[in-house]
C-alpha cells in the first residue's frame, strides 16, 4: 500500500511518458497483427535491387560501394543494411519495418515532449501523433520492400535525436546524433542537400539569438559534419552510376519534347540526339523508357549521361530559371507533389481506416497561419522551438523542388513524404502554439466575469 502511494506522484508527474510506451507496443502489437500479401511489392524492379545488395557481404565494397551491374542497380546502403539485419528475408523485413515506425513514433513524441510544459497539452500531441502515423498513407508503406518505410522511420529518428540533442546539450545525445544522420543520410541520395540546408539554418538562428545558451561548436561540427557526408554519398552515387537514370528520365520526358531545350543540349555536348528523339521521343506509356537503360546502340550517349549528364542538367536548371522554380510546370503536374494513396500499397487496414477518414487535415494555407503565429510568438519569446517548425517547411519546401527536378518519372512515390510533413507541421505547430496560451488563466478569468455580471 505504501509503495502504490509513493508511487502515485510519480506517475501523475511523468504519465504521457507511461501512455507512450503503452500506445507504442499496443500500436505495434494490433500493426504486426495486420497480413501481408507479397503482391504489394512482387511487380516491382527496386525491391529486388535492396535485396540483392543486402546479400552481399559486410565486408566487400559490393555492399557498401556496389558498381552498376547488369540488371543490378545500386542504392544507398542504409536500407540494404537493415534489410541484413532481418536476413534478407521479405517477411522479417516487413516486421523490422513495423517495429521501426513505431520507434521512431515513440522518439518523436519523447523529444517533442521536452519541449512542451502542460501535461495536457503532451496528451493532445500524443494522440494526435499517434493517430497521424495510423494513417495507411504512412503506415501502409510498412508492407511493402521498398525504401519509403525506413525513410519515414529513419528521418523522424533523425530528427528526434537532434531535439534531444539540442535540448540536453551533451556529448553522448552528439554521439548519438552523429549516428542516426549517418543512417538517415545514406536512405536516399536527396538526404545530404537537406542536412547541410538544416544544419546551415540551425548554426545561423543560434549564432544570431541563442549564442549564450548552445553549445555553438556542437552545430559548427554539424554543418562540417554534413558536407562531408555530401561528398563522400556524392563518391558513392557516382561509382554506382546512381544518377544516370534520373538524369536519363529528364532527357526524355522533359528536354526532348522541346526543339528549343534539345538544341540547347546538343550544344552542351549530349550526342545521338536524334537517335533518342527516334525511338524514345513519343513514348505512349512512361514504362516504355525502361528499354533505354540497356540500350546498347545509345552507348555515346550513356557515356555521356554518366561523365557530364547530371552537371550539364544542373547547368541548364540554374540558366534557366523559371524551369528552376518550376514556373512552367503544368498545375496538374505540381498536383503530384501533394499526392496521396496513389497505388504502391493495398488499401487501408485494421485501425488505419479511421486515419484516412480524418487526414490530410491540414492544408497548405492553413500551415502558413500556423506558422506566422509560432513565428510570432518566437521573436516575442525568443524560445527556439517555436521557430523550428518553420526552419523544417522551408526547408522541405527546397526538398520538394530538388526531388521534382531530380527526377520527372514517378513524381508521387518520390514526394511520398511531402504530405506527410504538412500534416506532421501542422500537428507540431498547433501543441507549440497552445502551449504559449495561458488558457487556464482566460478560462478563470471568464468564469469569474461571467459571475460577477451574474
């Protein structure tokens, strides 16, 4: 009797921490209940790649460094690596995937968590949180062999290692965070743009307003840390030719129905032009460009396309720039950004279907007022977390016109996150913002008017 009523306060004090293991292994317990059907993935030609790479040995450079093969096509080692883990074996693999979307749900909130001071307020983000990642939008991606699931888990891990780090200020949370930007790094070859974006974003508001209480080295290191990484992913891509068919893509779905853009990269060197435009010029389906990658009588331009293609790309982006700020995309084809449910899953299961009921929820306008109000409430009270969300919007925004440019074929599954991170923002934003109103306060102070003219 005397150890449950010592033990009460504690619980009262610390139960969001109590309800966030529980909703974690009671989420995961009812997600790994779910069945799997391994028509999700058997049709497609990535998952095939992850698995081959993942059988390769720790020790060889056919794992970490693999080179361009025939009917092999190298990725970033992460997800190959935790593909190992599970023993390269589809079924272990998706529950790994299920028992990391549920880490990484718990670390967010625990880190979010920090930074929140009422308790109710921690329970609002809970189940708020929660209930987004029950999305099948999201969850969904936990069934199938491909690297969006470990993408999600691995950023919001990511993430939630830095607000730990940010927030405890200790070489062990440095350490950790080290780590996980590793791993989140090599999930895909996009990732080392965003962190050195991130980490640029995050030394300049502290130098500028948090100097006195950061550790100013730790994001100094970070930002070095960072374009490190860049260079060696860079290295990495560039020996598995990982470039070379997102740069093929473009080439043909979005240079040569142009005279004018086609002239313009004959001039920059790109050869067989006119063989390209034969045989690739009018495809009826985008499926029909896959022929292309093994296509032995385009060999000089292969050559090309791995030796200058990517840099003559990103010449002519930066040279023109309302094709840089995608100013002449079609309204339908900048309507694939925001995509959802758009067919790589089966559709929703189990507790997931009340998901979809509810979200998207937030949309674009209604996260641009979420953040004039935490961005107003930072300069007034100059708390950093208050200015992170709008750190992350601009910054993703960047994300989704690097993605867009990168890559003209498959726009949605590439942009699977954006959605995603509007409506994370937007349930981030809202708990910040109610946690800076002294409700209870107002609340009193109605009741009591509404009394006294009683």
């Amino acid at each position: 009797m005397r150890i449950q009523i010592k033990l009460l306060p504690h619980f009262k004090k610390h139960y969001p921490v109590y309800l966030n293991i529980i909703l974690a292994v009671v989420s995961l317990w009812m997600l790994l209940k779910i069945e799997v059907t391994r028509e999700i993935w058997a049709n497609l030609c990535d998952p095939y790649d992850y698995l081959e790479q993942s059988k390769k040995p720790l020790d060889s450079q056919d794992f970490w460094v693999p080179e361009k093969k025939d009917m092999f096509y190298p990725r970033p080692f992460t997800v190959p690596l935790f593909y190992k883990i599970a023993g390269s074996l589809p079924e272990n693999i998706i529950v790994m995937q299920k028992i990391m979307h549920y880490l990484a749900v718990f670390l967010i909130f625990a880190a979010i968590s920090l930074f929140i001071r009422k308790k109710d307020i921690q329970l609002i983000l809970l189940f708020s949180w929660y209930f987004l990642m029950s999305w099948w939008n999201i969850m969904g991606w936990t069934n199938s062999i491909l690297s969006e699931s470990l993408g999600i888990s691995m950023f919001f891990i990511w993430l939630a290692s830095f607000l730990y780090l940010f927030q405890k200020k200790k070489t062990i949370y440095f350490v950790l965070h080290i780590l996980c930007t590793i791993l989140f790094s090599f999930t895909r070859d996009s990732w080392p743009y965003f962190l050195i974006l991130f980490y640029l974003s995050i030394l300049l508001v502290v130098w500028f307003f948090h100097k006195k209480e950061q550790r100013i080295y730790y994001y100094v290191s970070l930002v070095l840390f960072a374009i490190i990484i860049f260079f060696i992913q860079q290295k990495t891509a560039q020996i598995g030719n990982r470039y070379r068919i997102p740069v093929m893509n473009n080439i043909v779905f979005r240079i040569l129905p142009s005279e004018e853009k086609t002239q313009w990269f004959i001039d920059h060197g790109m050869p067989d032009a006119e063989l390209i435009k034969e045989k690739y010029g009018n495809l009826a389906n985008w499926k029909d460009i896959f022929p292309m990658y093994d296509d032995t009588t385009i060999t000089r331009f292969n050559k090309w396309v791995i030796e200058d293609g990517k840099s003559v790309y990103f010449k002519y982006l930066i040279t023109h720039p309302k094709n840089f700020f995608l100013w002449n995309e079609k309204k339908s084809d900048l309507a694939k950004i925001m995509a959802y449910d758009f067919g790589y899953i089966n559709p929703p299961e189990s507790f997931s279907i009340y998901g979809s009921m509810v979200f998207p929820f937030f949309k674009i306008y209604g996260l641009i007022f979420l953040l004039v109000i935490s961005t107003y409430l930072y300069f007034r009270k100059r708390k950093f977390i208050l200015i992170f969300p709008l750190i992350l919007s601009l910054l993703f925004l960047a994300n989704v016109v690097l993605l867009y440019l990168a890559d003209s074929l498959e726009t949605e599954r590439h942009q699977y996150m954006t959605i995603m991170i509007v409506q994370f923002i937007g349930i981030f934003s809202s708990v910040l913002i109610l946690d800076q109103i002294p409700y209870k306060k107002i609340f009193a102070k109605g009741i009591l008017l509404f009394k006294t003219k009683k």
